[in-house]
C-alpha cells in the first residue's frame, strides 16, 4: 500500500483482527523495540537550562507508538501520562535517560526542548528500554516517542540506511497469555490480505530484559 492512510487504515484492521486471537492479552501499534530505525538528533536546547550542541551526544532512539504501547509491552509511566486524542502535535514522550541528560531528573512532565529549532513538549516519562546495542556492550540510545498516525516534524530524524522505517512503524507487538501462539497471531493478519509479507519474531528473540519475560511478540508487516 503505497498510500500511508491505506497503510495505516490496514494497520488498524490487522490490530483489531489480532486482538479477537484467543489468548492474545494486548496489541499494540508501533516501532519495534528494542531499536528503532529513526534517530532525533540536535542541537538540544532547554529554556533555561543546557544548549547540547553535539548532535551524537543528544541523539536518541526515535518511535512513533500508539497510547496503549507502555501498557502492552510493560513499560512504566515514571512522570506525566501517555498520548491521549487531543494532544498537540508536538507532544512527545521522552525516555527517563533522556530526561536526565536535559534536565538532570525524571519529572519533566510539561517541559519543553527544542531540536534543530523545532519545540517539542513533553507529556511524559517513561522507564528506559534495554537495547540491542547493550548486549554488544554499547551505550544504550535514549528514546523519544511521538504518536503513531502523526507525521514527525521535530528537529532531524534520520533513518538507518537499507532497512524499511515504514515496516518499522506499522508494526504490531502483542502480548501473549495462556495457550496463544505466534502462528496464530500471523494467521490473523495473513487472512486479512495473504499479499502482505507478515514476519513474526518473539522478544526474546531480540532481547532479553523485562520485556522477553512477558511473552511478546512482533508482528513485522512489508510488502504493503
């Protein structure tokens, strides 16, 4: 689906044919944790507090999510709350390492920073997401979210050269219970359209924190 309002509008249905799964205990829309495809970079500035100049040193993961996201893969609201209907577009949620590293804490609900001369304003805080890159012994990125169906506008964000930020976006992580399976889960969305490439990978296939702990799985969708 080249159109991003057909992508996204067969997105919802995929989310809506998985949460009638048996055994499927939350769905969510979103990127995939535990890395994201796009990265926000400076320069930072705080009213008031520290300009970060360096953009490596300012850069963080970048995801776009539904408000259900923190909920389903279990990942606490430190400060503030998540995206509701009415937000403005600039609404961002910002991981606690990255809240720490402009204002030296984690209540910062209501905050504002400026990237690259666009202001984003802080609706919450959110406990930070192990990455990949720890296992490889690499720093963790700080994260940034906006809502999912919102075009970012906010300061540079860059993808990763080679791989889809589409299919990163219009993806589904799915909390599992009881006796559901994955393939069950790529039944459901396979029905819907059997044109759609649906790839299934298990967190703890890709990570092992707190997350690969509580039986998710993610739904890659391409080839739409």
């Amino acid at each position: 689906y080249p159109d991003a309002n057909v992508r996204q509008a067969f997105t919802m249905q995929a989310r809506d044919a998985v949460d009638r799964v048996r055994g499927v205990a939350a769905v969510t829309v979103g990127s995939i944790p535990p890395d994201s495809l796009q990265r926000i970079m400076g320069p930072v500035e705080v009213p008031g507090g520290e300009t970060i100049d360096t953009p490596m040193r300012s850069m963080a993961s970048l995801y776009a999510v539904s408000p259900n996201y923190f909920d389903a893969l279990g990942i606490s609201i430190l400060d503030g709350r998540t995206f509701r209907g009415d937000d403005p577009d600039d609404a961002v949620i910002v991981s606690a390492k990255y809240a720490r590293l402009l204002w030296k804490r984690t209540s910062v609900a209501g905050q504002r920073f400026r990237v690259s001369g666009v202001w984003h304003t802080v609706v919450g805080v959110v406990d930070d997401v192990r990455h990949v890159s720890a296992a490889a012994g690499r720093p963790d990125p700080p994260q940034v979210y906006y809502r999912y169906g919102r075009t970012y506008n906010g300061g540079l964000a860059i993808g990763i050269v080679g791989q889809s930020i589409l299919a990163a976006e219009d993806s589904l992580a799915v909390r599992l219970s009881g006796d559901a399976s994955p393939a069950s889960v790529q039944a459901a969305v396979s029905h819907l359209d059997p044109a759609v490439v649906v790839s299934v990978e298990t967190a703890d296939s890709m990570i092992a924190d707190e997350i690969a702990r509580s039986r998710v799985v993610f739904v890659l969708m391409a080839g739409f």
